[in-house]
C-alpha cells in the first residue's frame, strides 16, 4: 500500500509578484479566473490554500500525539498508561451517565481526569480545532459549488470553471486536498485516537461524525504493520 506521507501536495505556482504563474483562459466575460476581483475565483484560491494548511497542521499534530493515547503496544512512557481508565471513545455517549456516575463515585479517577485535562487542554484542543476545521472545509466547498450553481456568481458556471485552465486546476485540487485530509487522517490519527482526544472537548455532531469508527478504519488499522 502507497505511504499516504509520501505523497506531495501541489499549490498553485505563483510569480515573483504573488499572482498565478498558470496560462490564463478567459471566461465568457472576458475576465482572468484570478483576477483580483473576480470573487469566485479568489474564495476557490482561498479554499485551497486552506486545505494546504490544514493538511500541514494533520502532519504537525500527527507527530505530537501524546503518549496516553497511543495504548501500551506504541507509548514511549508507559507512566502515562494510567490515564486510561478517564479516557473514553464514543461509547461514552451512549451510555455517558453510567461513565459520569463511574468518576464521580470514584475520587481517585476524578483527579486523574482533571489532572489529564489540565496537563493535556492545549493539545487536545489543537487535535479537536484541526478536526473541526477539515469538517468545516467539506461544509465550505460544498456550499462554494452550490453557489455557483446556483447562480450566485453571476458570470460563472461550473461548465466554465472546468473550461478554465485555472478553475479547472483549483477545483481538481480542493478536492483531491479534502480526499488527502481523509486518507491522512485515517493512517496518521487512528479511529480510537481521533475519538479519544475529542472526548475532553464539547464537539458538534458533523464532527463526531467525522471522526468516529468505521470499518474503514477497522480495516486500515488491521492492515498496518
């Protein structure tokens, strides 16, 4: 199976002034896609050098999970194996006042969770905020795509972005960012991490949705050495 971390993501080749270096087609109004005020053109640009960042902060992130998450088969500090009994899955929420009564009827677990919480908040939210953000970019992107059917940018179709040497390449890259996003993820941050780190944080459902288990990842994870 291709290593997901060796392949190379594009970005729009720029001139020395900051502006595309791609041949420019002209639209049906005689406009350059990436014209400065061609609206449609720039929230694409934009959409794509997002997911460029978002995939840079999944491999940052990837590299820093902490040790507590990584079960006694991959952590370099087995101390940090006591956390366990605080960290839930998803489970939690099918059963989460069974979980609450289970802490709070233990004092020793509930210092070990406030304790996990304080010395690992700004991680974890990191780990939530990237998670939400890929989310976000699907949510984004669609909508650009409808609104563009839609008639919101007036002098611009689908047809003619796809016609454009310069929509075509933004559009083939926001979405093969977002299908990078979800293969990453999947390889980089297994199901149980991913729902393990999310847990401390209040997360909306589009994104525990994301997130959760499925038999894709069942299936990576079994399938990794």
């Amino acid at each position: 199976m291709t290593d997901i971390s060796e392949i190379d993501i594009p970005a729009p080749p720029m001139s020395s002034g900051g502006s595309s270096a791609l041949p420019s087609l002209k639209t049906s109004s005689s406009e350059d896609f990436l014209d400065p005020d061609n609206l449609c053109g720039q929230n694409l640009l934009r959409l794509t050098a997002r997911g460029s960042s978002i995939v840079a902060e999944l491999l940052r992130l990837s590299t820093n999970i902490p040790d507590s998450l990584l079960g006694p088969t991959k952590t370099k500090d087995p101390e940090q194996l006591k956390y366990a009994p605080v960290l839930f899955d998803f489970q939690y929420l099918r059963a989460a006042e069974d979980y609450e009564k289970k802490l709070n009827d233990n004092v020793e677990l509930l210092d070990m969770d406030q304790e996990y919480q304080e010395n690992h908040e700004e991680i974890l939210i990191r780990f939530y905020k990237l998670f939400e953000s890929i989310w976000k970019y699907w949510s984004d992107l669609s909508r650009y795509i409808e609104d563009v059917k839609s008639g919101v940018y007036i002098q611009h179709s689908l047809t003619d972005i796809i016609h454009n040497v310069n929509g075509k390449q933004l559009m083939c890259e926001a979405l093969y960012l977002y299908g990078v996003m979800l293969l990453m993820m999947e390889e980089k941050i297994p199901g149980t991490i991913r729902e393990k780190s999310t847990m401390e944080i209040i997360c909306v459902q589009n994104v525990l949705v994301l997130l959760q288990i499925n038999s894709y990842s069942a299936e990576f994870t079994s399938a990794a050495p």
